[in-house]
C-alpha cells in the first residue's frame, strides 16, 4: 500500500481567477514519470471554484470523466448539448471517446468543491457519452466498464467499519473526515493505492466519507 499526502499533491489552477487545483498524479508543467498512473487511473484533482469561476470551453478525448461534487453547485455544459447542475451525492461521468468539448464553472453564489477523476478507457475512439446519478446510495456502485472500474462510495459514522473492494488495484481518496486503512490514517486529501487489495477493511475514526476505486489489471 502506497499512502499519498494532501500536502504532496501538485498544486495548479489560477488562484487569481478563483480556481485552486491539487493534483494526485502528473499533471499539465508537474510531470513525474513515476507518477503518471495507477490501474486505469490518471488523475485525481481536488478542484475549488469561486463563485463566478470555471473552466471555459477544452477538449478531451479517449478519457472517461467522473465527478463528485463535495459541496456547492457545478454546472456542467458540452458540445452534445448536455447542460446539467450537479451537487453534492451525485456521480457525473462525460465519456470524452473520439473527442468532446465542455464547460465547467460555478455558477452559483457560494463556493464550489469537487474531486475529479480521469479514467483511461480499455479501447480508444467510439461516440461521447454523458450521464449523472443523482443522490448515489453508498451500497450502489457505480460501474465504468470502458476502464475496467468501479467506483464505491462510502460515507461512514465513527468507529465504523467497511470493507475495501478486492482488486488489482484499489485507489482510496479521503474526501473529509478521517480513516484508518491497514494500519495507516488517512485524512481529507489523502490517497492510499493498494495493488492487490483482499480482505482489507477501513475504519473510521471520525465521520468520513471515502471515494474507492476498484480496478482490473490492464
């Protein structure tokens, strides 16, 4: 199990314009070749939005994209005419494909924090894709078959425990609160990848909510 700080991660962004970003993996001018991936996935970005900010209009393509909102409002748009508002307990995923153009911002009054996640899908190409799970139950995985992943949410009272998925790779990203992961505790930004994960458990010594990621080989 590799356990990975809040405060190691990349910071990016522009502050100036509202935006702060932190980055698990390499990222844009952060590049580290021994950390460009885990399983299928790419990035991790711990995203903050000012009222008012946002990312104008990029491409992406051959990436699947899923959002968790911590707190406030995203409003999402792309070039298939999805616009949506996505909140906190909601799973958004754009499958970018052959290539995809969206916008992100904040577009309400107070301020915005998501966890974003790129997957890399098992073939390239085909036709985006878009869809958001509303107010997701924490015994309701929600399945990315093009990367091979699940991902399980865990909201957790202190003192209690869950079951880690079995996997290949498992990646654990603290989103608040604090957990205890074979031995080790995890708080809010922190990341533990587990290759090979079987039989763990997590632990929460305070109220927690946890993004785990379940992986095949690739």
């Amino acid at each position: 199990m590799d356990v990975r700080r809040a405060d190691e991660r990349y910071p990016g962004g522009d502050p100036e314009a509202g935006i702060e970003s932190r980055h698990a993996f390499s990222f844009g001018p952060h590049y580290d070749p021994d950390n460009v991936r885990f399983g299928a996935l790419l990035a991790c970005n711990e995203e903050r939005l000012a009222p008012g900010a946002g990312f104008d209009e990029h491409p992406h393509s051959h990436t699947e994209i899923v959002t968790w909102v911590v707190e406030g409002e995203l409003t999402h748009r792309d070039s298939t005419g999805h616009e949506t508002v996505v909140r906190a307990g909601d799973v958004q995923r754009l499958s970018s494909a052959g290539g995809v153009r969206h916008v992100e911002r904040n577009d309400a009054s107070a301020p915005l924090a998501f966890v974003q996640m790129w997957l890399a899908p098992r073939e390239p190409g085909g036709d985006p894709a878009y869809e958001i799970v509303r107010g997701i139950a924490d015994s309701t995985p929600y399945a990315v078959p093009e990367a091979g992943a699940m991902l399980h949410v865990r909201r957790l009272s202190p003192g209690e425990r869950t079951a880690v998925p079995d996997g290949a790779y498992v990646y654990v990203h603290v989103v608040h609160g604090r957990v205890r992961l074979d031995g080790r505790e995890l708080g809010p930004g922190d990341a533990a990848r587990v290759t090979d994960a079987e039989g763990m458990e997590a632990v929460a010594v305070t109220g927690a909510e946890a993004l785990m990621w379940e992986m095949t080989r690739t």
